[in-house]
C-alpha cells in the first residue's frame, strides 16, 4: 500500500469514528433532537443492509483495489460505510433544513423528498467518480450492467458505473424519507 492507500484507509476510519462521536456529543447535549439522533442510526442500518450485502456476494461482485492490513477490509469495512451512509442521509435531512420554510417532515413534501432524493443521486455519483477503481471495484455483472462509461478523469481502473449502487441511492433515499415522516410524526415535541 502507498501513502494515498493509508490516508483513504485512515480517513475511512476517521470520518466513521468522528460520525458517532458527533451525534452521540450533539444527542447528549440537545443540540440536536431526540428524532434526528435516532435517524443517523436508522441510516447507518439502511446502509447496513447493502454494505453487508455486498460483503456477503464476494469479490464477484466488489472488490476492494487493494486490500486494507490489520483486519480492516471485511466487515469492519463495511461498518465503517454504514456509518458514511447514515451521515450521508442526516445531509439530506440539513440540505432540507437550509432550503425550505418548516415546518419540516410532518407530512408527505414532494420538495423534501427531492432534496434527499437529488443528494442521494448526487453524492453516489460523486462517491463512484472519487473511489471506483482506487479504492474498489464494482464488477460488471449480467444483473450489475455499467449504465455509465468511464468518465475523463476517473480511475484507470474503472469499469465505469454499475447499475446496482445507482439503483440503491435512489431507492434507498425514498425509504429513508418515508421513515423520516414516521419518526417525526410521533414526535413528543
């Protein structure tokens, strides 16, 4: 592994570690509500459902351009990004926070939903382009087809972008909504 190899393995970690530092911090000290704590860890277990899926279907399917030392590579690996993806929805739920007038997440909001469904789009799309094929490898499958060619500037190692992890960041930000509006709903404030 080379320096760039480390501070992705590092900085992997860190962010994780630093995620459940802050909100565990930010619950404890009513900086944010009892609802938002409890919507990071409902995040970090929707993620946890594809990241631990992916463990469990094999180098076929994902493999990681070069293996983590110390034991990191399986599943801690794997939690670590469940809990990047539990970060990554409390974005959406901010992103909402800073453009729409409140009140927030009491009833169905096309625009709500937009927002977490756009930056779910988004950041997958970004996440691929940064770290497909200098990290991992998504390998093009029958039924994980590249729906998008390898863009300038991407890995040489890149296949391009597979259908599967598209299709999850826009499923994945609808079923984080609708649990969102269920959370919010039963709210004791």
């Amino acid at each position: 592994m080379n320096t760039l190899d480390y501070f992705f393995l590092i900085g992997d970690f860190s962010v994780a570690i630093i995620l459940i530092i802050g909100f565990v911090f930010a619950n404890k000290n009513n900086w944010i509500s009892s609802e938002y704590y409890r919507l990071f860890w409902v995040g970090c277990v929707i993620g946890a459902s594809w990241e631990f899926t992916f463990l469990f279907l094999g180098d076929e399917f994902l493999h990681s351009v070069k293996v983590w030392p110390y034991g990191l590579n399986g599943w801690p690996r794997k939690l670590s990004h469940s809990i990047w993806d539990g970060g990554i929805f409390m974005v959406g739920i901010y992103l909402c926070k800073k453009y729409l007038k409140g009140p927030l997440f009491t009833l169905f909001n096309k625009n709500e939903l937009m927002i977490m469904l756009s930056w779910g789009i988004f950041q997958e799309l970004l996440v691929e382009y940064l770290f497909n094929g200098r990290v991992w490898i998504y390998e093009p499958l029958p039924w994980n087809p590249i729906i998008i060619p390898k863009l300038p500037g991407s890995a040489l190692l890149s296949p391009g972008y597979t259908l599967i992890p598209q299709a999850i960041w826009i499923i994945a930000p609808i079923i984080f909504y609708f649990i969102c509006l269920k959370i919010m709903k039963n709210r004791t404030i």
